[in-house]
C-alpha cells in the first residue's frame, strides 16, 4: 500500500546476499505453462547504464545501484526444444506465436514486480523503466539479444535518496467491478465521477513541483489519447525481426 516510485537514489551500494534475495523473489513469481518464458539482464557495466538512460531520457537510470532490464526469452526454450529433436524453423512450432509472446510478457512483468515487491520490503526503492523501449532496436543492440527474445521493461533499484507523496489511484468502483463490465449507462459522463479525482491529481502534482502545473487526470487522458509517441514504439516490427510471428 505504500509503494511509490523513487527516481533518486543513495550511492550505497546494494549488498550480493541482498541482490540473490530479489533476484530468487523474481524466480518464484508465476509462470504460465512452467515455460520460464522471462530472463533479466542485470546491468553492471556503467557505459551501458549511461547508454540506456540515453534512450530513456532519464539520467537518474545511469545512476541507479541495480539495474535490469527484463526481457521476453524463448531462444531458451527453443534451444531445449531443438535438442530434443523438435524442428524450431517448422510450421509445427509455436514459441514463436503472438499468444506465446503475450504469455513471455506477463511472465517477464510479474517477475519484475515480484523483485520491486521483495525490494520495497526490504526498504529499497524502484522505479519501473517502460522508457527503455523508446528505441527498442537500439536496446537489443545493445544487450546483444538473440532471436527469440524481445525486451519489456527495466527496474532500477537502490536506497531512496527521496520520499514522494503517494500517487493518487482511480476511485474504487471505476476500477473494480461484479460480475461483468459495467453497461456505459451507468456513468452517462465520466466528468461527474471523476470530478472529485481531477482535484486530487491536480493538488498532487501541484505539491509535487509548483513551478510545473499539471492538468488533470481527465485533460492527461486526452492529450495521451492523442500523442503519435506510441506510433513510434510499435514493437510489431522489431519483435518480427527477433523472430516472433505477430499475426500467428
């Protein structure tokens, strides 16, 4: 109830017994199928570190004392499966489907936030990096990654060197419902509803930095709605050139 998201971070390093306890954490988060479908790469190499805070255009990503980037891994299972006599470029085989990839995704972000779960216990602070696919091809460059994989997000941890506010969360029954989705009628405008909430994101942002004033919930969703920067991560393309067929 009291994860946040911490941008700035110590200098003190995170201690080996410490990083098997988050690194086993990940392990054991769920898997669909028992495929394993998700590895982490763990950055140590501070070049590659500035390296990824260049794509993700936030230099608190190079000064992080732990840094992963999870990623999509089927080149694993495809190598177990060839050396047990499966033919991996066949029409019969399926690692590489878009169901498959979906699967490899959920795997890899459970994982990680198992990790930020077991870090925030033990009295770290993360921040997830979904800012490191803003140029996926350069990243799998980068990490030198393999057909067959394909990379979802990056965790930075370390100890907090901030304490932000809590992030304000969507009212309850917008969010939770009984049964089935709820029929648009039951919200004729979603202005009414979320009136109340406009107000504490507003103040939130407000508090958080007086000089930069930040619009409401409502006006962030539609000027996101509309922003071509998702056009330009599509991943379509590059999850083809690392072998996964999008339309299988």
């Amino acid at each position: 109830m009291n994860r946040r998201s911490i941008r700035h971070f110590t200098s003190a390093p995170i201690p080996e017994d410490t990083i098997d306890i988050l690194e086993a954490a990940a392990q054991h988060a769920a898997t669909s199928q028992y495929l394993n479908s998700w590895s982490a790469v763990r950055i140590t190499d501070p070049s590659v570190q500035r390296q990824l805070a260049e794509i993700g255009r936030q230099p608190y990503i190079a000064e992080a004392p732990l840094l992963y980037v999870y990623i999509v891994d089927q080149h694993r299972n495809a190598r177990i499966a060839a050396e047990q006599g499966i033919d991996v470029e066949s029409e019969s085989f399926t690692l590489n489907s878009s169901y498959i990839f979906s699967q490899s995704q959920n795997d890899a972000v459970l994982a990680l936030h198992a990790m930020e779960t077991a870090a925030n216990a033990l009295g770290l602070g993360c921040v997830i990096l979904g800012s490191l696919l803003n140029d996926i091809d350069r990243l799998i460059s980068i990490l030198k990654l393999p057909p067959l994989t394909f990379p979802v997000l990056g965790l930075a941890i370390g100890e907090p060197d901030q304490s932000p506010e809590r992030k304000p969360r969507l009212p309850h029954d917008m969010q939770f419902f009984q049964d089935t989705y709820p029929d648009d009628r039951q919200w004729a405008s979603m202005a009414p509803a979320l009136e109340r909430f406009n107000d504490i994101v507003h103040r939130y942002y407000d508090l958080r930095d007086t000089s930069k004033p930040v619009a409401s919930f409502s006006a962030q969703i539609a000027r996101i709605s509309t922003s071509p920067a998702p056009l330009r991560k599509c991943i379509n393309h590059p999850a083809e050139r690392q072998g996964f067929t999008p339309d299988r």
